[in-house]
C-alpha cells in the first residue's frame, strides 16, 4: 500500500508578536522514515515548502501554504491509499481539518489518519464530531502507523486492538482507544527520511525571510533546521502539554547516534545551524556534555540553540565550555516565575530561583547569549507575585545580560492549567482553536480571569514589562560598543528579508 503523507497549511497570529516560519515537518520525516523501513512506498506533501508555497502578510492573521487546489492536484497525483495529517497544535486544527476535507473529497474511499500532540490529545473529540477522519495515532507513530497500515492492507480489522496508541470508532459507532506506548530504545528508530524533502526550496524560503524558528534575531540562521535528540520530560508543570503526547519518562538517542545524526546533517544536508528543540536536552548532564565534547572532537561545522528550553540547574562550567566550544550560539532556560511560592505552588516546577542567577552568571562569564522564559496569570497568583516575577525577571536581564521573555499562562488542553482554570469558572475564553492562537500568540492575550486580576491587567503588565525590557537593552547597548555594532549587524539582514517577503 502507498501512504501520503501531509503536512497542512499554517497561520500565524501577529497581534502577539510572533512572526511567520517555515521549518522541517519533523513528526512526519520520521514516520516516513519508519514506513520505508518496513517497506511501505511513502511520500510527503508538505504544504509550507512545496514550489506553490505562498505567503501572505498581515497585521493581524499572516498566512503560509498553498491553495485547495495544489492540496487536491498532489493527492490526484500520488493516488495514495492511505493518507496521514499532522495534527500537532489545536491553534492549527482548522488547517488541518481544512486538508482532511480535501483529501475525503477528492478520494472518497481513502482511510484518513490524524496524528501529532494536538490529535493526541483531542482525538475522541475529533471522531465524535468529524466523519471524515478514520483512524489517530496517538503518542509516537514510528510504530504504530506501519502496525496500521499492514492491518488495513490486511484488512485484518482485530488487529487494531493491539496498535498502541490507536483511536477508531467501533461498530457501534463509539470510539474506541488504545493505551500510548513510549518508545524505549529511540536508537532503533532509522534518521528522519530527509530525502523526502525539498531542502533546497526550504533553504529559499529561509533567505527570503522564513526561518525554521521565527525571524528573532536570536534564531535567525539560514540551511537551519531542528532537531530531537531525546524524548519526554520527568517534571510536571501545571501549564505544559508535553506529556500528554510524549510521556514523563526522559529517554534519549545514545551520544554515539546523536553525533553520527548531528554529524550527517552538517555534511549531507548542507545544513548550519541546528536548533535542538528537546523538551530536557541537559537532564543528563553528563549525556549533554559528552555530546558537545565529541561534536569538538569530531570537527563538526555547524552552530546550535536550544529554543524550547532547559533546565537551569543543570549547567556548570564544564558542560558551558564545552558547549561554547562546540557551536552554541544561545541558550533558553525557563524560570516559569520569579516567585518561589508561585513555581512551588501554581507550576509544580520544582526549581529553586538561586539556580536561574546561577545559570545566568555562568552563560555571561562563557559569553553565551541567554534567554530566560517566564509567565505571569495563574490561577491563584496574586498581583504581587505577578509583580515579583515582572522585577526578577528585569533584574536578571540587568545584572547578567539574560534576556527575559514574559508570556501569559494559556490554559492547553489536557493541563493541570486548563483543569484548575475550568474547575474554579475562571475561563475568560472558551478553548477553541482560534482563541488558543491568540493566547500563545502572547502579549497579553489571555484566557484566564480571576478574582485578583483579568487579561486586560495582564496585559498591561506586559507592555511595561517590554518598556522596561527595551530601557535596560538600550543601557547595555550603550555601555559596549561592540554590543551594539553587532546587533545592528544582525537586524539588518533581517529588515531587508522582511521586506522582500512582504513587497
């Protein structure tokens, strides 16, 4: 049987401040990479680097991705005999039920299957009220979707109750689900099928201003892509979704296989920056400091970030040198808030505020760029607390050049967050996709109100927050001079891209 894979359209929400990107359908690339392994011809249509691909600017709801028509002529083209949708945020799930629609119109008979984080979280939903879907892969697919495919091939119909993860409607109409199995030995799994991909399109896209992480100067890099090297995240913050999809247990590719992996992207991919977008990539210290170590060893030419985040209290001297020395142009770290009662109470981060100083002291001392994520509107945080965090936060930028990022806490579906904020009737909004756009789309978007504060107060936290954040900027841009020549280096490529995509 021949699979097609999709990978849909997207929109972004600019009233937030996040701008447009285009990056590797990496979910996708390594299910295909999975079929191919068990012998299965697989394709890929992705919507956001095909030649069709279009970009269509906004101040308010900016646009990537080709017409119904390209969608219908690909699908025609491949005549697939089953098609798989990435599913990966509920913000999106319009483009991607938008592309379930055109694929069942234009072949009535062909089995469709949703996957990816948001699919895994809502995918009773999605059966009970859209037809048109078949089955969902909940969690990792690398297995599951050939255990799919062989039983649809086979029509062996009682199988299905063994596929890890499974979601399908029974013969009674009622969906049935099976239990998400984690993959333990990631190193079994083949590299993402690359050649899948039209890296020279995506490249294109990238000078024309469309990076895989944004068009922050911080993430900003042509021949970028992302990359995992592990696997799920043992602490349990309230406000994230992560486990839902990947579990709570860490599990990672050996150091061994992640340089071999790092190493054959750097010189078959033509690629020059990665961004390591694990969800803990220090959480073994000692896993993370030997990767950088054989990256210098081995020579390998490219530069790193981590833009999802890691733990603060990880780092030391050692692991810093070594990251420095092996490419890293930034590190993210996520403080959450700069109230230890609120992080001990409200996001169960358990972290101690001492080790966000730490970190940030010692990425300054190894001139790496750092920046600090941090958020403001739980339910149950005061207005003092949330201004314990807003002071912290500027104080850490002040003293130790760690950039803070200050978002408002949108309520994901399947959170601890959402549940508390349902359960005490404190939903501003309801959570539909478009307003989860607007409320990760951050500046002050929020979904929360409680009797302590509302969105209109959040966001007025954090347009002083920027102002401020903007003065202490300017003070250090002032006070080094090559600080300054540098950043104005980095944005000006950037002004001139913007426009070109925009013109």
């Amino acid at each position: 049987m021949k699979v097609l894979l999709i990978n849909p359209n997207r929109t972004f929400d600019m009233r937030g401040g996040h701008s447009p990107s285009v990056g590797l359908p990496l979910g996708l690339l390594y299910v295909a990479a999975s079929l191919e392994e068990h012998r299965i011809p697989v394709s890929i249509f992705d919507c956001m680097i095909a030649p069709q691909t279009r970009f269509v600017p906004s101040t308010e709801i900016a646009f990537i991705g080709v017409d119904r028509d390209v969608v219908e002529a690909a699908v025609l083209a491949e005549r697939p005999d089953i098609v798989g949708i990435s599913s990966q945020f509920t913000s999106e799930w319009e483009n991607a039920y938008e592309t379930v629609k055109i694929v069942r119109e234009t072949l009535p008979q062909c089995p469709i299957v949703l996957g990816g984080p948001h699919a895994t979280v809502a995918g009773r939903q999605i059966l009970m009220t859209c037809p048109e879907v078949d089955f969902i892969v909940g969690g990792e697919g690398e297995k599951s979707f050939p255990q799919l495919v062989a039983a649809i091939e086979q029509n062996n119909t009682s199988a299905f109750a063994t596929i890890p993860g499974l979601l399908r409607r029974g013969e009674d109409g009622m969906v049935q689900a099976n239990s998400v199995e984690a993959i333990q030995d990631l190193d079994a799994l083949p590299f993402p099928a690359y050649h899948l991909i039209d890296f020279k399109r995506l490249y294109e896209l990238q000078a024309e201003g469309l990076f895989s992480r944004g068009s922050s100067s911080d993430y900003a890099y042509q021949n970028s892509i992302s990359t995992i090297t592990s696997r799920g995240c043992p602490y349990t913050c309230t406000f994230c979704s992560i486990h839902l999809s990947m579990g709570y247990k860490f599990r990672a590719h050996s150091v061994d296989y992640t340089v071999k992996h790092i190493k054959y992207m750097a010189e078959n991919l033509g690629v020059r920056h990665l961004h390591i977008e694990d969800d803990n990539f220090t959480f073994k210290r000692d896993r993370a400091n030997e990767i950088c170590r054989r990256m210098i060893e081995e020579g390998i030419q490219l530069t790193w970030d981590t833009p999802n985040g890691i733990r603060a209290d990880t780092l030391n001297d050692e692991l810093l040198d070594h990251m420095k020395r092996s490419g890293c142009t930034s590190l993210t770290i996520a403080a959450e808030s700069g109230d230890q009662g609120v992080l001990d109470r409200l996001v169960k981060k358990r972290l101690n505020l001492k080790s966000i100083e730490t970190a940030a002291a010692l990425a300054w001392k190894h001139r790496i760029p750092m920046s600090c994520f941090f958020i403001i509107g739980f339910p149950g945080e005061t207005k003092k607390e949330i201004q314990n965090t807003i002071e912290f936060a500027l104080n850490l930028f002040a003293r130790h050049r760690c950039r803070p990022k200050l978002g408002v806490a949108t309520p994901l579906l399947g959170t601890e967050l959402a549940e508390v904020a349902m359960t005490k009737g404190y939903l501003f909004r309801d959570l539909s996709p478009r307003n989860l756009a607007r409320g990760t789309a951050g500046k002050g978007a929020g979904m929360i109100k409680t009797p302590e504060w509302d969105p209109e107060y959040l966001r007025r936290c954090c347009t002083i927050f920027n102002y401020r954040r903007k003065l202490v900027r300017l003070r250090h841009l002032l006070q080094d001079r090559a600080e300054l020549v540098a950043a104005i280096k980095r944005r000006l490529p950037l002004r001139s891209n913007r426009f070109a995509m925009a013109r």
